[in-house]
C-alpha cells in the first residue's frame, strides 16, 4: 500500500495580495478626479470634467484586458461618468462632487431610518448580495448584530457627509477630490470587507460549533 502523498495532505496556500494590483486600483480610482482637478481652472468645468471621463473610459479599458469583471469596471465608469454629468450640467467644479454628497446623504438617511423602525438595512443587503445564506438562523443574535452593522454603516456616511458638505460649500475642489479618493473610497471599502467578514463568521460559527 502506498504513503498517502504529503503535497495532497497540505492546505491549500492562501494568495496573498498582490501590492502591485493594489498601487494599481488606487492610481486608476485617482486619475479621473485627480484629471479634474489638474483641468478644472485652465480648461473649465465642462471641459475637464469630460476629459476626466475619458480618462476613466481609457482606464475602463485598460483593466478589461487585464481581466477584471465586466460588471466592476461598468460600475466604476459609470461612477465618473454620474460625476461629471453633475459638472457638465451645472457649470462648476464642486457640481463633479454633487452626485458623491447625494449618495452620502441618502445612504446616511436609509440607514438610519432602517435603525428607528427596527430593520436593519445590512440584514436585507447581506441577503440579497448572498453574503449571508438562505438558511441560516435569525435569531436575537443576528437581530443584534445588523443593529450594530448598521449603525457603523450610519457612522461612517456621517463621518463622510460632514467634510463633504464643508468642503462643498466652500468650493474647495482640492479638498474635495483628496477627501473622495483618499478617505471616503478606502473606509466604504474597509466597511464593505468588515461587514461581510463579521457576517460570514457569524453565520459559519453554528456549522463549525456543530461539527
């Protein structure tokens, strides 16, 4: 009888994040505001807000050839694209951000809203996006849970919304593009990785226990 093969009996290796890919999601986040920013006084606001968005449609084709899913990079044009339609049909450069303040206040207010009537809104975005599963329990503790998930969530639009609003009634298209690249897209993806890996541990720890 043969040795069972140690390279089978191994765990898999984890892949580890590649800091290049990393650099290289940031530098295309940044070069459509940072575009906007560079032209919004030599060139206007219409202008550099559609330079901006062919930067972000070059880009968008960019990390097609790399391979990135269709669905992410439609988002993230479309997101420059929201942005400098506000530009374009307003005339002015804190109009690129206007679409990025209506986001946060409407997030800001859904939250909340779910928090008083006692539904929190991560509970139903986490079902619907699979992140928890079908039949996993509702129990107090998942009630408890959202209720906390969702009140981080309300936080963190607030901590947006506030040197948004600042900046945006000053005029500052400075601060506001550093604000939106540097700050408020890094915590909207540290919350979306924190609130699916609370979520998948919660929902996993009955099965293990189980076991």
């Amino acid at each position: 009888m043969s040795e069972p093969s140690t390279d089978s009996a191994a765990p898999p290796s984890r892949t580890r994040p590649d800091a290049g890919a990393v650099l290289r999601h940031v530098v295309d986040a940044a070069a459509p505001p940072f575009t906007f920013l560079l032209l919004n006084n030599p060139w206007g606001a219409r202008r550099a807000a559609l330079a901006a968005l062919l930067v972000a449609v070059v880009i968008a084709a960019l990390r097609r050839y790399r391979g990135e899913p269709l669905g992410l990079v439609i988002a993230s044009t479309g997101f420059v694209a929201l942005h400098s339609a506000g530009a374009v049909l307003m005339g002015e450069g804190r109009a690129f951000f206007l679409p990025e303040l209506i986001i946060n206040v409407v997030a800001l207010l859904v939250c909340a809203g779910s928090l008083l009537v006692g539904r929190p809104i991560t509970a139903v975005v986490c079902r619907k996006l699979g992140v928890t599963p079908d039949d996993s329990p509702r129990d107090r503790g998942a009630a408890r849970r959202h209720l906390g998930l969702t009140a981080a969530w309300s936080a963190m639009w607030a901590l947006h919304l506030l040197p948004l609003a600042y900046l945006y009634s000053i005029d500052s298209v400075a601060g506001l593009t550093v604000l939106g690249t540097f700050f408020n897209k890094p915590t909207l993806l540290a919350m979306a990785a924190a609130t699916v890996f609370v979520e998948r541990r919660a929902t996993r720890a009955p099965a293990t226990s189980a076991a």
